[in-house]
C-alpha cells in the first residue's frame, strides 16, 4: 500500500499499458525481506479501470484471496472530478454467523506521520463494485486533501523498465541505538506494563471485537406504525466520524412460528438512494431479545446506518418498514452512534 500512496498520478496514466508489470514490482516489493511462508503468490494479481458514474475514475486490484481478518480482497483507486486520488481497500472482517465473510472498507492516506488507516462500514457485498460505490461515497462526502492534479507528497513518476519500481525506495537499515537506561528489576514496573495492555485491549475490542453495530444510548427515538413511512432527524457533533444505526425497538411484539421478520426501505440524508431492509428474529440483526412469553418479545433490530463526520448540520433518515412474519402492538425507530478509536482520530 505504501507503493501505490507515494505515486498516484503514475498508476492512471500507466496502468493501461504497464499496469501488470507494476503490479508485480510493487508485490514483489512489499514482500521483501519476508520468507517464503510468509509471502502469498501474487501470480493472480489483476488491475481493471472502471467509470461507475460521470467524472469518476477507478482502478481496482484484485489480490489474492484474504485468510485472515484485515487482509485485503481489492484495492480501488478513486479519482472523483480531477481531484487527486485517494485509495480505498476491501478488508476482510471478522467473520459473521455460521462463518458467513464480512467485509468492510478502509482508506489509507499519506500524513506528514506516515500512512494513516480508516476504517469503514461493511460493505454489501464482497465486490469490486460495492468498494467503488462506497469509496465514491466517501470521497463526496469530504473534501479533497490535495489539489487537482497533485499526488501525495513523495509522489515521483514512474519510469518503467525491467527492475523500475513506481516509488521511491530507502532500503537502509536503521541505526540501532544503544540504550543507557539502567535494568529496571521490581514490582515497580508491573504498574505500567498492566496499564498497556489494559489500554491496549480495550482498544482491540472497541476497534475490532465489539461489532459496529450494537445498541447503545439513545440519540433520538419517534414511534413508528406498520407500513407508515417515518422520518427522524439527529446530529453527530462529535470528534472525527461516527457511525449512525438506525434501529427498530419493538417493545411489544408477537413471533410467528418462532420468527419475526421485517422489510422495508431506509435512506438518510446527502443524497444516499433507498437501501432494501430486510432482517429477522432470530437473526445477526437482532439484539437486546427478550422472551415474555408464549410467542410475545421485545429486542432490537438493526435496520441501517450513516457513516458522517462531525457536524452540526442535521442528518436525517427516513424509510418504511412493515412485519412480514409476527405483529408488533408498540416499536420505536432509535438511532445510536458507535466510535471506534480509528474514527475518532480521522478528524
């Protein structure tokens, strides 16, 4: 990912013609100084341009196939009206029930400390279209870093050539720096150490354990009826980003056969087209279930979300949604905000 940040303008105007070849440099550049078992055959390596929409530029690499969580299954470099392209991944995620593959994207951007990770929503589907369409997206909603035209700072043209690499390259080793500090023997240094790795396991669970979206405190709450199109307005004035879920509460409902199904529409505000709703009880989109008898319950039912960052702008979603299987007597539309630390530092 470093190669392809330090020299953006490069892999649009050669990847027509030494698209491939690049690819494999870059492969072979980042496994260096790896072994064998550590490094996946890149032989599969693909680079396909693709226009979802007027003004809109997109290479997407296809890597090989993930295995682990945060491995990546497409690179997309997105060049929205001129402006200077910003990178985007497909990360693999955590995977769902029944073992089903989560992907979510991410986008990696040069920063005068180096290269800087943000993490995403899920993506729908595990495609390169579904990548591009989120990547659009998020390029929209935020303006450019850099101006039109411009790469990232480090930015060189790539000069092509059996052994050319389309970016610089520094493979000195590091001074190593002899430390003066005593040996520190004790119970004195336990306190520091336990404090890392309390801190650093909560930041594990936060960013990568707890889930994107789970209830938390409520936001805004308006009642809802069965098939009666609704609209709720909130705000997320906050630091950085967060993500928005939109939930249905029902309080008082009735299963049928053991199951409660709903289906609808939801779409929030910028300009974002009707996302299909469908979810069920039990399902991964249910949470906070209660049983209360025969076939009655209560529980939370994950609907959507809108991924924004911190303004003071209202944000306001709408849809309609309808029980399929079951009833419900009394249910709320509920949104709450989840911030994991990468969102919070992407300010």
């Amino acid at each position: 990912m470093n190669a392809v940040l330090r020299d953006p303008v490069a892999w649009f105007s050669n990847a027509a013609t030494h698209g491939n070849a690049m690819l494999q440099e870059a492969w072979a550049a980042a496994g260096a100084g790896l072994g064998p078992q550590d490094c996946a055959d890149g032989s599969s390596l693909s680079i396909a341009p693709m226009t979802p929409a007027p003004g809109v530029e997109a290479l997407v690499i296809t890597l090989p196939a993930p295995v682990a969580p945060t491995e990546c299954y497409f690179v997309a470099i997105v060049r929205v009206g001129g402006n200077a392209p910003r990178y985007f991944v497909a990360e693999r995620g955590v995977d769902g029930e029944g073992g089903a593959q989560r992907a979510y994207w991410a986008e990696w951007k040069q920063s005068p400390a180096g290269v800087m990770r943000i993490r995403g929503a899920d993506l729908p589907a595990i495609t390169p279209d579904a990548l591009v369409i989120a990547a659009v997206a998020e390029v929209n909603s935020s303006p450019p870093q850099n101006a039109p035209g411009q790469g990232m700072p480090g930015a060189a043209p790539w000069q092509g050539g059996p052994g050319a690499a389309p970016w610089p390259q520094n493979n000195a080793p590091a001074p190593k720096k002899k430390s003066n500090a005593p040996l520190i023997i004790g119970c004195g240094c336990i306190a520091p150490i336990l404090f890392v790795l309390i801190v650093g396991g909560f930041i594990l669970y936060q960013e990568e354990l707890r889930g994107l979206h789970v209830p938390d405190t409520e936001v805004a709450s308006i009642p809802v009826q069965p098939d009666v199109p609704f609209t709720i307005k909130f705000t997320w004035n906050g630091t950085g980003y967060a993500f928005n879920n939109v939930w249905l509460v029902v309080d008082e409902g009735t299963k049928s056969g053991g199951r409660f199904e709903v289906s609808g529409k939801l779409s929030c505000s910028r300009g974002s087209r009707p996302q299909d709703i469908k979810a069920s009880l039990p399902g991964y989109a249910a949470h906070k279930v209660e049983e209360k008898g025969g076939d009655g319950f209560s529980g939370w039912i994950y609907l959507g979300d809108e991924y924004e960052r911190s303004s003071s702008r209202p944000i306001e979603c709408g849809g309609v949604v309808k029980p399929v299987t079951g009833t419900w007597t009394k249910a709320r539309i509920v949104v709450t905000q989840r911030q994991r630390p990468s969102d919070w530092i992407a300010n």
